[in-house]
C-alpha cells in the first residue's frame, strides 16, 4: 500500500505571472521560507516551473486546471461539454471524453518533464450546477448513460422545455436522481483514471485535488468520499476567514472528513486575511493542528503580502 507523506502545515499558492515584473524580489523572499514548504503553482507555461525551480529551493506542485480551460478550448472543441440543446458549454470539457484523459496525460507528462515536482494539484475538476450550464449531454455520456439506464435525450428533452421558467436544484433532484448520480460518477470516475496515470508516470508524485467546501457536493459533481479514495490530497477552498471567528467551519469540514477511509490528507486553503493579526494566525494554526489538518495553504496575491507571512513568522 503506498505510503503518502507528511507536508508541512503551511504553505502558499501562487500565480506564476505575478512575479514576472518583480521576479527578483519574489525569489528573495521565497528563499526565506523553509525549504519543505510546497509552493503551489498556478500557470500554463512550463518555463515557470523551471524558473522557479532553479531559482527557489522549495518543493513545486502545479495547479493544473482539468475541466476548465479558456485558453486554450478554442482549439480543443472536441472535447467540450453538449448541453441540453446540442450547443458547446464553453470553456468546460467533458469528464467522460476519452480525449481528456489522452489531453491531461499529455500534459501531466510534459510538467514532470519540466522540473522536478512533489505533486500535481488539480483545479476545475468538476460539473457545476450553474443553469442553464446543468450537465453535459455529448455522445459519450449518452452511451454510458444509457449502460445504466438513464435516458439523456428525454432528460434534456424535458429540460430544455423546463428552462423557459427556470430550472431549480429541487425540481432536478426530485425528477432526476439517478442523472445527478451519473455525474458524480463521472468525476470521481475521471479522479480515479488520472490517480492511475500519475502512478505510471512516477510513482513517488502525489494528486491532489481541489474542492469548493459545499454541503451539496453533488452540484459540483463531486462525492468527497470517493474523491478521498481515488486520491492523495483533498484541498478544500473556502472563502470565509477559517483561522478568525469561522473556526466552526473548520469542525464540520472536519466532520466530513472523518467519514473517509484510507490514505489521504485534507488540507484547507484560504486567502491571506486582509488583516494579518498575528495572534489570531497562529492560534487558528492550533485550532487546524488539534482538528487533525494536515496542511493549509494560504493564497498570496501581492509581494506584500509574502512578506508579511514571512515576517510573522507563521511558516517557520
């Protein structure tokens, strides 16, 4: 049974182009974090990851956008998302799409080529509840669909004539069940098909995955008891200042994950308070140590704001 490491309580994320104008400065400061902090990447451009690896001494692990891809989806219309009227659903592509998988294996070759990572964190690996964007509807979901006997076409039939007054998650849960199950499948299907290409590419390279914290995972397609089995990390995302007054928050999040079995961690992320009250950081720090968190990263946005994190000393 693979044996996941333990990552250090903190870390950061970052999107690699704010550094471009100051590059200089960020690298200095990034070298005065310890050098097991993972150092979460959002880019496409697999010259940042050497840069930054020449340049820094942390442990890199690229944000990888699965589902959702603006840049470039005008060239990969293939693999888009059909909705319920036949039309693409820019920019998502379909989980069910066995492009995708061929696409993402692609890509996931050429970041491990790029530099030496610890791991791979994915992003957008979802199918939003958003109307009238509520599902995809291409050929290959209806041919699994119909393996399990669900009828694609009179749901969307139905759907479409719903839509002129509204479609509400109540009225789709109530009518459509099994459909809502079919695509929940899909994305832990898809977690569990990218798990398997990582392991052959190198083993030793963790897969994370990250979650908007919900109590209707479903609307996101997303079961996070499966997602906890076909993967190494779940990084819950929320928005609400968890190491402040919203320590509640951390509770249930943690209740969630206190049904998971296997091996896993769970780690939050969070924007780097507008507020940097340094008492308050480092006792929401205890909090997230005695509910059993495995890491925390914190989303810098400017230089400043690393430099704060630093000076506080929170990641040393």
């Amino acid at each position: 049974m693979r044996v996941i490491p333990r990552f250090p309580l903190i870390n950061l994320s970052i999107d690699a182009e704010l550094y471009r104008k100051n590059s200089s400065e960020w690298f200095n400061s990034l070298n005065n974090l310890p050098e097991d902090t993972l150092l979460f990447i959002i880019s496409k451009n697999y010259a940042h990851f050497t840069d930054l690896h020449s340049k820094t001494h942390l442990q890199l692990v690229p944000v990888y956008s699965a589902l959702r891809d603006g840049s470039n989806f005008s060239r990969n219309t293939d693999l888009a998302q059909i909705n319920q009227s036949g039309n693409l659903i820019s920019p998502y592509y379909c989980p069910n799409n066995p492009k995708v998988v061929s696409l993402i294996k692609n890509d996931f070759e050429s970041l491990h080529e790029a530099s030496p990572i610890a791991g791979i964190l994915l992003d957008s690996l979802e199918i939003p509840f958003q109307p009238p964007i509520i599902g995809c509807f291409c050929a290959y979901c209806s041919t699994l669909a119909e393996e399990k006997g669900i009828n694609l076409s009179q749901i969307s039939h139905e759907i479409t004539r719903k839509m002129k007054n509204g479609v509400n998650w109540n009225w789709v849960t109530k009518n459509y069940p099994e459909w809502l199950q079919f695509r929940v499948d899909s994305i832990s299907n898809l977690a569990g098909k990218l798990m398997i290409t990582i392991r052959k590419l190198e083993p030793n390279i963790f897969l994370g995955m990250t979650v908007p914290f919900s109590y209707t995972p479903e609307m996101f397609g997303h079961d996070y008891f499966f997602l906890s089995l076909y993967l190494d990390l779940l990084n819950f995302s929320v928005n609400e200042n968890i190491l402040g007054s919203k320590k509640k928050l951390l509770k249930q999040i943690r209740a969630v994950a206190k049904k998971f079995i296997g091996e896993y961690r769970i780690f939050l992320q969070m924007k780097v308070p507008h507020e940097l009250n340094v008492s308050e950081i480092k006792m929401g720090i205890n909090t997230l140590k005695k509910n059993s968190f495995d890491g925390l990263i914190f989303h810098v946005s400017t230089l400043n704001e690393l430099k704060k994190i630093i000076k506080i000393g929170v990641l040393g």
